[in-house]
C-alpha cells in the first residue's frame, strides 16, 4: 500500500478571519497541502490543511442551541485511480459561530510513497445535503528533496517546558507551535507573515534562504537578501516572519530561495492582502468588539455578579483551579482570576471573543430557562440535566418521553463526538419536573443500581432501540 494514514483530527474554530480582496469566497471551501520528507521511511509526510467556511452550513434550529453538523471526507487515489485511503469523520460546533468570516480548518496528516496522488476532500452539510469538493495534486518525493514545501501561518511561536501543548488553533512542528491554516490571509494592519521551512543534509552545511513576492501578473514587489543559514547533519528547521505591509489589496506567491552548497531548490505558497479601507473598517468593528473580549465581559460586573459567574465553574474547572477564588479577593483580582481561567480555555486567542466562554453562560441561561426545578426555586443548571448541559453542551441526539405505558417520564441524551456516551434521566416526581440522572456510559457518573426497574421493561425496550443496546442480554452495569 502506497499511503499509510498518521492523524485525521483537529476541529479549529477561527471566528473573525479577514476577507481581503482576491480571497477565496465566503462558501468556498479550501484545500491546501504540505510536504515534508522523513528519511528513516523514505516516504513523503503530508500535513492537508481544510478551512471550512461556516457560512455553507445551515443550523439545525435557530437561536443559540442550535448545531453545525457536518461530514468531512478524505480520499486519496494513485495515478492508476486507484484509492489507496478514504477516512471519514463527523464534526459538530455550535450556530453561534456562524458568523461572517468565520470558518474552521481541519488537518488530516498521512505518509506517502514516491509517485503522483490526488487529495480529494468532500463537506457535507448534515442539515442541508449541501456538498463541496476540493482537492490538490501531490506529489511523494522519489528521493531526499533539499527541502519541504513553504509553510505560511498567521503565527509560530516556541514550545516551551511549560508551554509544549497546542491550543485547539494549533499543531506541533518540532520545537514551535504552528497556527493552522489553509489559507494564509493578512491585513495592512496586521501584515506580518510566519514561515517555516524543513532543510535536508546528510552533513552540516551553509547556505543562504531568500524571499520574493510576486504579484498575480508575476512581477516582482519585494525582495529580501540573502540571509546566512546553517543546516546540522541530517537536517533542521529554518522558520521566522516577514513584515509585508505595503502591499495592495489582491492575491500573492511568497517564494522562497534555499541555497545549500550547489544545491538551490525554490519553494512557493499564496496568500492574500486585504485592502486599507478593508482593514480598517474591520479593525473599528474590533474595538467595538472588546466588551466580547474576556477582560471586556468582566470588567463590568460587580462583586455579587463575579460570584455568580464563578459559581457554575466547579463544573467544569480542574482539580483545585478554583481554590484561590474567595471572599478575600479584591473586586479586581476576582475578574483577573476570572478572565486567566477562560483565557485558557480560549479555542482561538487570534480573535478578541472566546466562544468557550460564550458558548458556556449562553448555556447557563437555557439551563436556567429550560431546567429549573422544586417549583422553580433551584437554578437550572444546578440541576442534573443542567449539570450535563454545562458540561457537554446541546446534546445531539434527544429522546424524550412524556407517557409511555406505566413508565414515568423520561429523557435519553446522547453525545457523538468523541467519544460515545449518553445519560438518561427519569421525572422520579411523575409529572412534575424533577428530573435525575439514573444511568449512564460517562465513567464519571454515577446513576441509580434500580434505574431499569424504575424505567419498567417498555421504557427500556425503548431506549434501548434509540441507544442500540440490548439492556436484556447486556451484561455491561450502567
């Protein structure tokens, strides 16, 4: 077999990304691909990067419970057509990212053997039945190039001992941390540009690496000398940035020149500038913006207000993360605490909202609306219902009984991505609304040891049927 699969992961919200001029549109979805050679196989490592626009997905409902569900396809076929890999996998994110210029990028990472392939990738919308394709040739290198292809991002920074993780935006690259993206897309505001670039050599060598841009017509706007490079015995890692502002509004090719003795190799990737009066506009909508920032949302509250924003935390915060929270902190160390604790949490800190946070009050108030129990004096989201809600968010599959035969009522939530689990809570009240988790596949619950006899044999025959579990000859303990 001539591909071997390595990773297929990593959903990456980027909410507010830049649409300058020569962009791709707002629907389109986009494919792009990097090279890199691992000697010790002999085979081409291939990092396929996939932004897709939220834009070309509809919502289940409207309003702030509702999902973005879509199916992403990977295939790649040899030059014979012949498919050598198809994976396939489901994501999810909530309708409140469906905002204009935003998108999430996807990367599928997979090993090819010298010869000529077609990357296809497919979308499609869970609501809608709406497909996109797009795809790229490639190409395995027969043999140790010089050097990888030019990978372009909005940021690289360094990997740290206490910093060595990648944020959902993010994925490790030797010794840094590389921002994901299949598109790179810059502003006179914010014009600089990350590079990096792997060198092969079996000895220790010098050399030099340069740039050009050059415009669709392919002249030539910019050119940088030649700087000193050392590539170590075996090969090494040349990444920094380049400052292109200046540039116009359109689309570019960055080109890169590495020379390692008489060996000269370019390589080239495009990216797009918006224009001024562009990024500006989008630069006051920023700052308008800030009140969404973390500090923003907190900096407001008074004391009684901070307190209620911590309380639900203990749902979803670490061990101990919330011990230095209390009453002796001052109004201004409690929104500083606050704000570090989703900072954290942030799934794309290039933009000033964080939709983990977002997300998680907007779901504090529907467990409040929806949840609430003890005639209406226990908050919602104190509730088990509300608890898993705040946790896991909208669940993606519900069955929900109000009257079957002898069974009280009950309801059944089910979650897909990641790993399967669902819970079921039965009204143990009878008509009033106190519902209580009973049973469920999350090790870290813990439901009742008579919750079949409470839910009689109809119920579980029907929740069995939604679960597809067989409760009657299953031996697993729920």
């Amino acid at each position: 077999m001539d591909v071997a699969m390595v990773t297929a992961y990593a959903l990456l919200a980027v909410l507010g990304a830049p649409s300058p001029v020569g962009s791709q549109s707002a629907r389109t979805l986009v494919v792009h691909a990097v090279r890199a050679y691992r000697p010790a196989q002999g085979r081409t490592e291939v990092n396929a990067f996939m932004q897709i626009p939220y834009a070309m997905l509809e919502p289940t409902t409207d309003g702030a419970d509702g999902t973005l569900s879509y199916k992403i396809v990977v295939k790649v076929v040899d030059s014979t057509g012949l498919t050598l890999l198809q994976n396939g996998w489901q994501n999810h994110a909530p309708a409140t990212l469906r905002q204009p210029g935003a998108s999430a990028v996807d990367m599928v990472r997979f090993s090819l053997a010298p010869g000529r392939y077609q990357l296809t990738v497919t979308v499609q919308d869970s609501v809608s039945g709406h497909q996109a394709e797009a795809g790229t040739e490639l190409e395995g290198f027969a043999s140790e190039p010089p050097a990888s292809d030019l990978l372009l991002s909005p940021s690289i920074r360094p990997a740290t001992a206490t910093d060595s993780v990648p944020r959902p935006a993010e994925l490790r690259w030797g010794d840094v941390l590389v921002t994901a993206a299949a598109t790179l897309e810059l502003t006179p505001l914010r014009a600089v540009a990350y590079y990096l670039i792997e060198a092969y050599a079996d000895q220790n060598v010098t050399g030099t690496l340069s740039f050009r841009v050059t415009d669709s017509a392919k002249a030539v706007l910019l050119r940088t000398p030649p700087t000193p490079v050392q590539v170590p015995q075996g090969g090494g890692v040349l990444k920094g940035q380049l400052d292109l502002a200046g540039l116009p509004g359109g689309t570019y090719t960055l080109t890169s020149t590495l020379a390692l003795g008489s060996k000269h190799v370019d390589r080239s990737s495009t990216f797009a500038m918006a224009n001024l009066g562009d990024a500006l506009a989008r630069d006051v909508a920023r700052r308008d913006a800030t009140a969404n920032t973390d500090e923003g949302y907190f900096a407001g509250m008074k004391p009684d207000a901070l307190d209620a924003a911590e309380e639900p935390l203990a749902g979803i915060a670490t061990s101990g993360e919330l011990g230095a929270y209390n009453d002796k902190l001052s109004v201004s160390a409690k929104r500083r605490f606050l704000t570090e604790f989703w900072r954290r949490r942030d799934p794309d800190p290039s933009t000033p909202e964080n939709e983990r946070r977002e997300s998680f009050y907007q779901w504090i108030h529907y467990a409040n609306e929806h949840y609430r129990e003890g005639g209406r004096s226990r908050a919602g989201w104190k509730t088990d219902r509300g608890r898993i809600y705040l946790r896991n968010g909208p669940p993606e599959e519900v069955l929900r009984r109000d009257n079957l035969a002898h069974a009280p009522p009950y309801e059944v939530w089910r979650y897909r991505t990641g790993k399967d689990r669902w819970y079921c809570f039965v009204d143990r009240s009878r008509g009033v609304g106190l519902f209580q988790l009973v049973a469920s596949s999350d090790v870290h619950e813990t439901g009742l040891p008579n919750w079949q006899e409470l839910l009689t044999p109809e119920g579980m025959q029907d929740v069995g049927r939604f679960l597809d579990i067989d409760f009657f000859t299953n031996q697993r303990q729920y």
